[in-house]
C-alpha cells in the first residue's frame, strides 16, 4: 500500500513539472522504468539528500522510515517537528526542514505549501558582511529605505537572530539571521499566508529586494 501511495506521488510530482494528464505521466514514467520504480524523495521533499544528511545525519529515506514507524503522517506538524527534535537532537531550524520535507514526501503539502492549504515564498542569501551588519540592514529603517522602501511593521526583533513582520496585505514574514564565519552573514526570509499567486510574486520580490540589498551592502 505505502509503495502504490508513493508511486502515485510521484506520478503527481511528473504531472506539476511538466503539465502532464496522470494517465500520460503514469505511462511516461512505466516506460522508463525496468525495474520497481524508485522513488526520489529528494526530489519530493525539495532538499538534496547531501544537504539533509549532512545536516541531520539521515538520508531522506532514513527519515522517512523512522517517520513512517510511528505514524507521523497522521500527526499535525507541530507534532512532528518537536518529536523530530526531542527524539533526534535535530536542532529546531533542521527539525522544522525534515518536518515540512517529510510532509511533501507524504503528499500532505505542495513545495512551498504549508498545511492549512496556503502557502509562502522562501529566499536565502549570503552577504559578505557581519552578521551585526547585516542585521542593522533590516533593523535601522533609515538604512533600510535604501533597499526595501516598502511600508510594513516590525512586531518582533531578536537581535541579531530574528525579525517578525506584518505585512500591508496581512501576510506575515519571518526573517532568520546566521552568522556563516569570517566576515559572512545569511539571511533567510519566509514570506508566509500567500495563495499561489502570491507565492509567485512574492519569491520574485524577495530576490529583487536581496539583490539589491547586495549592492548597498558593497
């Protein structure tokens, strides 16, 4: 059964890519195949196997099993992000990414989907400046007119690690700081209750916003 249910995941997957009818995406990917179909839950789950396992220590098909064994697919995600960090050690960023990778592989959610059906446009980026320095790009609102004039409100700050903010529109944006070393800082953003359209746009706006973030930070 979980085979047959992975399979026609897959099938959907094909149909997403490239627009296919699931009869011609089933048939295109029986054709192919010689042996049982493998599935590529990297592909699913939208994130590399070297990246997860280097990470967290598992392959996503690892993850899968160990998910699999207690049922986690009938649990809600917050369940299942803290079982993965109490149970692994995951720290909470790496538990949350297994979680919502999980949850694509299991067909619960679309990439960039969130589970109550809406869903977020993501960026990330590296800057070659502190991460202090980084951080006041987005905190100082005079320096952050220079590249994000837009009106929106700060609710929360953690310096140096978080920012909420509430957008014009009532969608929400969550921005991650990290330092990455020597004069190198990253910075992710989460842009979240969008529909699809918003997703779109919104993933355009964030890499025409970093970008030029880029550029005043040179």
């Amino acid at each position: 059964m979980t085979v047959n249910k992975d399979f026609k995941r897959l099938v959907r997957a094909r149909m997403l890519k490239t627009g296919e009818a699931y009869t011609t995406a089933r048939r295109r990917i029986l054709e192919t195949k010689t042996q049982p179909v493998k599935i590529d839950y990297a592909t699913l789950a939208g994130m590399s196997d070297a990246t997860i396992k280097a990470r967290t220590g598992c392959t996503w098909k690892r993850w899968v099993g160990a998910l699999d064994y207690v049922g986690a697919d009938t649990w809600e995600h917050g369940k299942i992000a803290t079982y993965v960090h109490e149970k692994f050690k995951i720290a909470g960023w790496w538990a949350q990414n297994v979680t919502v990778g999980y949850e694509r592989i299991k067909g619960l959610r679309a990439i960039g989907q969130r589970r109550d059906g809406r869903y977020e446009a993501s960026k990330t980026k590296i800057f070659p400046v502190s991460l202090a320095r980084l951080y006041r790009a987005w905190s100082d609102a005079k320096a952050r007119k220079g590249w994000l004039p837009d009106e929106f409100t700060v609710t929360t700050a953690n310096r140096n690690k978080t920012m909420r903010i509430r957008w014009p529109d009532g969608s929400n944006v969550a921005v991650y700081f990290y330092g990455k070393g020597a004069g190198k800082a990253q910075v992710n953003v989460q842009h979240m209750k969008l529909n699809k359209d918003g997703q779109t746009r919104m993933k355009a706006f964030w890499t025409e916003k970093l970008g030029r973030l880029d550029k005043t930070l040179q």
